[in-house]
C-alpha cells in the first residue's frame, strides 16, 4: 500500500496570471504532494494572505510589481513566519537566488526549468529544512533552558555551601571561645565567690560609716555582675552536660516570662502570646531551652525605646519541627551589626547592661539540640528570633 500524499497549505505569489495556471497545473501533477492552492498577484496581498492563512510553504515570484522577493522574504522574517518559502527566479539571476536564501527563503527554483517533479522536490525540501530549523531552535531553546538551570543550582549550591562554611566558621569559633571561657571561669569562679563572702561579712559585722557601706555595697554588686558573667561563660560548655527531658513549652515560655514581667510593665511594653495548640512536647535540656528564651525576651525588651512598644511571642507546630518565635517593635538590627551579632561578647549595649554573651550562648545550644536560631530586622521597626527545634511528634 502506497502512503498517503502529505496535504500541505500553499501560497502562490506570482502577478503573472499565465505563470500562475502553469504553476497550478505543475502542482496538481506533483507525483507526492496534494495541495491546497491559494494565491496572490502582489507582495502586499501575498503577505497579508500569509498572515491570515498561515500557509506550510510560499512559491515566491523574485519580480512583483509592488516588492521584490528579498523585501517579501525580509517581512516574512520580521513577523516570524514558521513555514516555508521557494523563490522563482529567472535564468542569469542565480546570485539574487542566494541572497534570498541567506535572507531566509529555504530553497530557489530557475522559472524556466519548472516540471512537475523540479517543483514537489523543492517544496519538500524547503518543508524538509523548515522543519529542521524548527527543531534546532528548540534544541537550542531547550539546551538554553537547562544551562539556565544549571547556573542557577550552581549558584544555589554555591550559596548554600558559603552558608555552611560560615556557620562552620561560626562554630568553631565559639568552641574555642568556649574552651577557653569555661576554664578561665573555673579559675575566677572560686575566689569571686570568697571576695564577696568576705565583703559580705565586714558589711554586716562592721559598722561602717555612710560612705563606705555605699562602696562596700558596690564592691558586693560588682562581685555579683562578675559571677554572673562567669555562669554566661560556663554556659559555653554545659549544653552537652545537661540532662534531656520531655518538656512543655508553652510552660518553660510562661515561666520566663514571669520574670520579665515586671520590667516590661514598667516599661510599657505589651506582651502577646499566640501559642499553636498543636504544639507537642519536645525532648530537650529544659534549663538550656529557658535560658535561651529568657535571653531573647531580655534582647527584645532592651531593643524597645521609651515610650514603649509590643513583644509577641508565637508558637508553631511544624511536620517534624517547632517554631518559637519572639517578636519586637524595637530599635532594629542594622545589616553591618547583624554580621556580629551571634559573636561572643558582641555588645552595642552599655558595659554594664550588657556582656555579649546572650545571643553566642543561645545560638550554641539550639545548635546542640540540632536547631537553629534565625533572625530577621528592620532597622528602626524591629526584629524577629526564630528557634527551631527538631521533634518528633513526642507527648501530642
Ligand atoms: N531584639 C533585638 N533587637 C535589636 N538588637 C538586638 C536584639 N537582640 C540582640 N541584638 C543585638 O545583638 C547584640 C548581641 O546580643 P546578645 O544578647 O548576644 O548580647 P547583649 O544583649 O548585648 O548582652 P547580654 O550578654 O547581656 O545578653 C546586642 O548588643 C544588640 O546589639
Ligand atoms: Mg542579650
């Protein structure tokens, strides 16, 4: 069994009118091909027939009265014409032929030389070609696509691998602060304790004049600031040492919040909590977890100017992890600060309200407990702290 004839869509620009019944004749004795033959006297009605019909492929006369083939050709490629085009052109105008095709035509035919065969031959050909250029283009627009993908992983990855050894930076740094932290404070641990015992002792045995009880009383103050500092400094090293338990969130945050209370009253700063229900119990080192959400509700206290502002804590229940988050209208955090901010003993606050240690500390235990401590700011608006902590849907 014979294949069927491909039936293809053709334009015919020729103002000969004798031309055009010799070409209709050549065509419908074409050996492969069925046609469906429409045609046009002039370039401008050629176009516009092309437009509006969409033809497979146009046999071009190079000679119209209006345009001349190249002009046709030039338009055709300005409006983006996916079929085909076959130049006429007498015998001499061989190099016009060229022209054409580097100008887009896909094959050119000597008018005098026309049979029926010469003609189905270049058709096909030019179809053949057309449909060639089609799929490079696609090719090239699919390769084009998948190096823009590959850039963008790359780039991606890059990124992510930048975070990575950043925050391996990060660590290591604060292991070997935390080393020498921790045993410089075991050293001072002890005789602070014994100074302000001692201190203690002569403020309450001895009767001191006015003066100094005042500085005897700073001197106790003091030694209390520097014990303080000295727990912050141990806390470097004791996440690994406490012990694990199943604990309630909602209950550790309310706890700390008891004892910001009343700061923040006096100060006129708001307290909104929107706690998930679904909010399961985790298994952590409970005093680390407070720890770190004390340290968080202290910053966003201190970020918020007189005369006041709002603090909103929330929690979030994720598949596989929790969210707490502590929110405030505070001073914000500027991108050069931000850089700095998880870095032991990076303070911008006065040296006695601050020893820089709040956000290092925290960071390190979420960290141990395979969470992360995220931040966003907006200078001059506020910012916020995200906690993520893994679990695995314990106690819901
Ligand atoms: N909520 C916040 N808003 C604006 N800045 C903040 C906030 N939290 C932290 N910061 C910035 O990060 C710095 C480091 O915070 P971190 O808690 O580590 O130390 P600190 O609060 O200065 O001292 P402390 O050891 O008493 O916590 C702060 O000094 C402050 O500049
Ligand atoms: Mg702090």
């Amino acid at each position: 069994m014979s294949e069927p004839k491909p039936r293809i869509k053709l334009l015919v620009v020729e103002d000969s009118p004798e031309d055009r019944v010799i070409y209709r004749r050549l065509l419908e004795q074409c050996p492969d091909l069925e046609c469906e033959v429409l045609e046009s006297d002039t370039g401008e009605d050629g176009l516009r027939l092309c437009r509006e019909n969409a033809p497979d492929c146009i046999i071009l006369d190079y000679n119209l009265p209006d345009l001349d083939g190249l002009e046709f050709v030039a338009d055709l490629r300005k409006n983006q014409y996916p079929g085909a085009v076959v130049m006429l052109t007498g015998t001499g105008s061989e190099e016009i032929a060229v022209t054409a095709i580097k100008q887009g035509a896909q094959d050119y035919l000597l008018k005098d030389h026309l049979t029926p065969m010469s003609l189905s031959k270049a058709i096909r050909s030019a179809l053949r070609i057309k449909e060639l250029d089609r799929q490079k283009k696609k090719a090239e627009e699919e390769l084009k696509a998948h190096k823009d993908r590959l850039e963008e992983l790359v780039e991606k990855r890059t990124a992510e691998l930048k975070s990575a050894h950043q925050q391996l930076l990060h660590a290591e740094k604060l292991s070997a602060t935390g080393k020498l932290a921790a045993s410089i404070a075991h050293e001072f641990n002890n005789p602070i304790y014994g100074i302000r015992n001692v201190l203690e002792q002569i403020r309450e045995d001895l009767a001191l004049d006015e003066t100094h009880a005042y500085l005897v009383d700073l001197a106790i103050r003091e030694c209390s600031r520097v014990a303080t500092l000295i727990r912050k400094l141990q806390d470097f090293h004791r996440p690994s040492d406490g012990v694990v338990s199943l604990m309630n969130l909602h209950q550790a945050i309310d706890d700390m919040l008891l004892l910001a209370d009343k700061k923040m009253k006096e100060r006129n700063i708001r307290l909104k909590k929107i706690y998930d229900p679904r909010l399961p119990q985790i298994r952590a080192v409970a005093d680390q977890i407070k720890q770190v959400i004390l340290n968080l509700v202290q910053n966003a206290e201190e970020a918020i100017p007189d005369p006041g502002g709002e603090i909103v804590i929330t929690t979030n229940a994720q598949p596989d992890t929790i969210l707490i988050e502590v929110q405030d209208t505070g001073c914000g955090i500027s991108p050069e600060t931000m850089k700095m901010i998880f870095d032991p003993f990076f303070t911008t606050k006065p040296q006695v309200k601050g020893t820089g240690l709040g956000l290092s500390v925290s960071y390190g235990i979420i960290k141990k407990h395979g969470g992360d401590l995220l931040v966003e700011s907006v200078p001059g608006k506020g910012s916020t702290f995200i906690i993520i902590l893994p679990c695995e849907g314990e106690g819901r």
